[in-house]
C-alpha cells in the first residue's frame, strides 16, 4: 500500500486540533488506514529523548537552508487513490470528524462561455488512444501545496496509472499557451521543443538519449521508445505542450506564480484515465478562487466515439439493502441511521421511496472510484459505525460459499491418489515457446489453439501451454542427472482460445504423468490411469465376457489404439469416457516418439 508523508503540524492545524501520536493513531485506525511512522518520535527513540522533548530538541534534516518540518508517514489503501496527498488527508478525516460536509464539486464555464477544445487525431490510436482533461482556473499556491500537487501526480503515476503505461498525466500554466489544443501522434523526428527544466531545443530522438541515464524518467523511455510515432499535446501556435508519458515542457512549466492550470491526461486505459482526472481536481479545486469549481474542456475524438465534455464530476446514484448491511454487519440499524454514518464516509444518502423499505438511495461522490458494489457501501458504513463497537458474532450473510470449487476438489483427489501411487508432482510454468508446445511434440498450430503473447520478451515464453505435457519433460531433463525410473505427474490448468467468450479463451484443468526410466513403462502409466478412473468410481469396460468392471453410476471408461503423432506408432490409446449416457474423449496415454525424446534431450 502506498505510504504518504505530510507534515504533522499542518495536517492537525487542518484538522482543527492537536493528537498525541497514540490518539492520531487511533483516528487513523478508526478511519481504515494507518499512521505508519511518526518520524519524530522514531529519531527521539533513536537519541533515547523522552517524548516530550522531541519536537523541539531533534535535529531535523535541513533542506534548503530551513529544517524539516515534524512530519507522519500514513499507510493508504491502494484503492482509496482519493488520499493520495495531504488535501485528501485532511479532506476525508475532517468529514470523517464531522468538522466539514463533503464538498459540492461543480463545472463553472468561463467567463465567455467558449470551452477550451483537446482534438485527438485518428493517429493517436497507434500509440495512446484516449485523452482527457481540465483547467483549474484562478488557482493559488503556496510551495506546500505546489509541492503536494507535484507529489499527488506522482503517486498517480505510480499506483493507478501502472508507471506511466496506462495513464500519463500533464500539467501546464495556460497563460503560456493558446488553445484549442490538439493531441497528435508524429514521427520522432518531427517532434522539437525543450524539454522541462532544460533550455535546449531536442528532437523527440535526441530527447530519447538525453534521458536514457536519467535515474528517473529512463523507466519510462520503453513505453513509446520502439513506436514509430510518439504522442504529443499542441497549442494553437504548434507549441509543444507535452510528449506523453514522458516529460512536459519547458515552455509550459508551471510554478508557485501560475493562476491557471491546464491538465492533459493520455491514456490506455479510458476508466483509468477518468479516475485520475477526477482525482487531481477534486483534491486542488479547493484552492481555487472558488473553491471546488472546475473548468471542463471539450475532447473532440470523432474516429473512436470518445468526444465529450470533461471532467464528469457528477455523483454517481446507486442502491444499497439495509438488510443486507445489517446482516453483514450484525447490526438492527434503521435506514435514518445508516445513511447518517454514510454522511461520515463522503457520501450522500437517503432512505428509498415508501415502496421500498428496505433500500436506501446513495450518491458516490467523484473521488470515490473505488465504490463499486453494495458491499464497498457496507464497508463504510461498518467503518463509520466503528469496528471496535461492531458484535462479535458470526454473519447472517457471507460472501463466499465455505467449501472448495467443484474442479479444485476433483483436482485434489487426483493429486491425491497420484501421490500414494509414489508419484512426485511437479509445478513448471505456463508458458512456454512455440516450438515446445507444437513442432517438438509433432503437432501443428492451426492458428486457433493457443494463446500467444503478443510481444514475448524471451523465445522461451510465447504461448500458454495447451498440454502439460511439454513443462513435465522439461523437468524430466533438468533432472536427468538423478536416479531412475523418475514418475512425475502434474495437475493444473492449460488455455485455448476462444472466440465465443467475452476473453476470448478459456481455461481448462488438465492432469498428465511421466514415467521416465530404462523401458517404455507403458503399463506403469496405465496402472495409475487405472486406480485414478477406479478412485473416481468410474468401471473399466473391456471386450471380453466377464472382465469388466462394475460400473458406480453410469460411470464406464475403456481405451482404443489411435494414431497420435506425439507417440509411437501402434503404442498409443484414447481413453474414452461415459457418463450418464454420454461418451466422450478425455484423454490420451502411450510411449513417446523417438523424435519427441531427441527434441527434448530424453534419448
């Protein structure tokens, strides 16, 4: 979880109040998160000064000529991106204390009605497909709450926005530039302007090897280094605002004196994008001169039916069952009280329409990303109530089933029955190369079987496999060097594709054994195949009178020779199963090719 440090006497003059480190502590605890570090009792531990003493006599770091601040380091929730900075700190405890109502974010036009515009042209679809923005109009900083704003992005960039590969966010003074803005995406070499910080005019090539050594921005060189266009953000005069993820410009630079700040946000990932827009001016419209107003902009993106007006500040209504909260919570709460300890958590609420007793109507604010079912209402309304003072006693209503899924049962009897059988399972990784999962196996790749990695980083993994087979001879010749005869087995799932569901591939679970020694042991592989069929109650059907078992609820299975190119010729066998009148192929056993045992070094 993300740890956030601000500083300790701002933080409790926001809050209204001192707290000694044990009562902070525990408001942090009451609220969900976690005071981490108070850093100066920590130094006065490590000088053995009492706690009295230390804000005074502890010699603090001293940064540009003036000492550090006290300051707390606060544990977050990693999805509570909301209290990514000291605003959102001090924002959401306050109305937690009920010292505050929660703000009224609204869309204030400018002055002259005109929105400023953001095309995205069709050629951002190569690179970076979505964008979004908005202006902080009449702002003012202070070095804190600059230096917050700062932080606030970076630990956007960090958390949500995965590094900078889904969401990259820019910030720019808009007294320095002109709008209507377009988002482009050009050639490199076609891109100049000076980077921030610097003076020097570079192209986007030059720019890419002037940072390559840079400790910070070099780790996110990868995201557009290889693509033939890079993404870039442009005023009306062609001035270069940005080259997202990367770095913004010089020109634009904004500072302690910028009243007006415009935001461009470029995106993979659209909802990401939305969130981290909502996120960034919700925490700082309260500086403006206005508090928690926000200028929209117009996103003009015909070529993929993304053009809009944002931000969408908007609370979003939804529905939450008292019986449900009170269930889980084992509390007798009325729907009055309930929506009163929702007031506490940021949201408001208000018991349903007469016709509906047992529902309440609940509006989640912009900054709360996070909410997405009725059990994230619940949550808080169980952290309003206070956890310490919830009963002690078991749930009337669970979210989980207490007992394992159908497969990984029958997948633990298996592994069961292989183990007593004196075979060692084995877990090798899921993916594996191209050539290992079909040509060493002689199998060919219709093209519609697995599912290949888009941009391998090793000819290693390529695919996912769809045979367990290819990761249990990988193991047996790593481990060739022991004894034999080795007996192997695995139980774990294998992909394919599928393009009639929604992910377009679906998993299966799989069990295969290897029995490597110095004969076929053909009819070692049977016998387990046998006790594993016979342990899952299904009886053995053979051809002649009198030798087949008796099958436990129309459960039957038999074997029959097939020409499997992976085998030895004539020394391979189908095993057919029927269940409840229906027959069906569920697997295959024999010995291995010569081919496949010199591909695999087993010869």
């Amino acid at each position: 979880m993300p740890t956030i440090t601000v500083d300790k006497a701002a933080l409790f003059d926001a809050l209204g109040r001192d707290y000694t480190t044990e009562e902070f502590d525990e408001l942090c605890f009451e609220f969900g998160i976690e005071l981490d570090e108070d850093v100066c009792i920590a130094e006065s531990k490590n000088e053995g000064m009492s706690n009295k003493t230390q804000t005074s006599t502890i010699d603090r770091p001293v940064v540009s000529g003036k000492q550090e601040a006290p300051q707390l380091k606060i544990e977050i929730p990693a999805n509570r991106y909301d209290m990514l900075c000291f605003e959102g700190i001090s924002l959401m405890l306050n109305i937690f204390n009920g010292k505050q109502e929660s703000p009224n974010y609204r869309l204030k036009l400018p002055p002259t009605g005109d929105l400023q515009s953001l095309t995205a042209t069709k050629d951002t679809s190569r690179i970076r497909p979505f964008v979004s923005g908005a202006i902080l109009r009449n702002v003012k900083f202070t070095k804190e709450r600059y230096d917050s704003f700062i932080a606030l992005q970076d630990k956007l960039h960090q958390n949500l926005a995965r590094q900078r590969t889904l969401v990259a966010i820019g910030t720019h003074d808009l007294d320095t530039i002109e709008g209507p803005f377009t988002y482009e995406a050009l050639p490199p070499e076609e891109i100049k302007f000076a980077p921030l910080n610097q003076t020097r005019v570079m192209t986007a090539v030059e720019l890419m090897k002037f940072y390559e050594n840079d400790k910070h921005l070099s780790r996110y060189l990868h995201i557009i280094k290889d693509s033939p266009v890079y993404p870039v953000i442009l005023d009306k005069n062609r001035t270069v605002c940005s080259m997202p993820p990367i770095i913004n410009s010089n020109h634009s630079k904004i500072s302690l004196n910028t009243r007006n700040v415009f935001i461009d946000i470029t995106a993979t990932d659209i909802t990401k994008a939305e969130i981290c827009n909502n996120i960034l001016v919700t925490m700082f419209s309260q500086y403006t001169d206005e508090p928690f107003t926000i200028e929209p902009i117009e996103i003009i993106s015909p070529h993929n039916n993304q053009s809009r007006r944002v931000p969408k500040l908007s609370p979003r209504p939804t529905n939450a069952s008292v019986s449900y909260i009170n269930a889980c919570c084992g509390l007798s709460l009325k729907p009055s009280e309930i929506c009163s300890l929702l007031t506490r958590m940021s949201y408001t609420a208000r018991p349903s329409p007469p016709g509906s007793p047992d529902t309440i109507d609940v509006l989640v604010p912009p900054t709360r990303a996070d909410v997405l079912h009725q059990a994230d209402i619940m949550e808080d309304v169980a952290i309003a109530y206070g956890f310490n003072k919830l009963p002690r006693a078991f749930p009337q209503v669970s979210g989980t089933v207490g007992q394992p899924l159908a497969i990984n049962k029958l997948s633990d009897i298996v592994r069961l029955e292989a183990a007593m059988a004196g075979w060692s399972e084995v877990m090798p990784l899921i993916l594996c190369s191209h050539d290992e999962n079909f040509a060493w196996l002689n199998r060919i790749d219709d093209g519609t079987t697995a599912v290949r990695l888009a941009n391998p980083k090793t000819a290693e993994y390529q695919v996912v496999r769809t045979s367990l087979l290819p990761g249990l001879l990988k193991t047996i010749r790593e481990n060739k060097h022991h004894g034999v005869p080795m007996k192997i087995f695995e139980v774990s799932d294998v992909a394919f594709k599928d393009l009639s569901l929604e992910r377009k591939s679906r998993n299966e679970r799989h069990f295969a054994a290897a029995w490597y020694g110095k004969s076929s042991g053909f009819e070692v592989v049977h016998g387990l195949m046998d006790r594993i069929m016979l342990m899952l109650k299904s009886a053995f059907v053979v051809g002649e009178e009198g030798l087949s078992g008796k099958a436990q609820g129309e459960s039957a299975y038999w074997i029959s020779e097939v020409d499997d190119k992976t085998f030895f010729p004539s020394h391979a066998a189908q095993i057919h199963l029927r269940i409840g009148g229906k027959e069906s192929v569920v697997g295959v056993f024999g010995i291995l090719h010569p081919t496949v045992l010199e591909r695999f070094e087993l010869r």
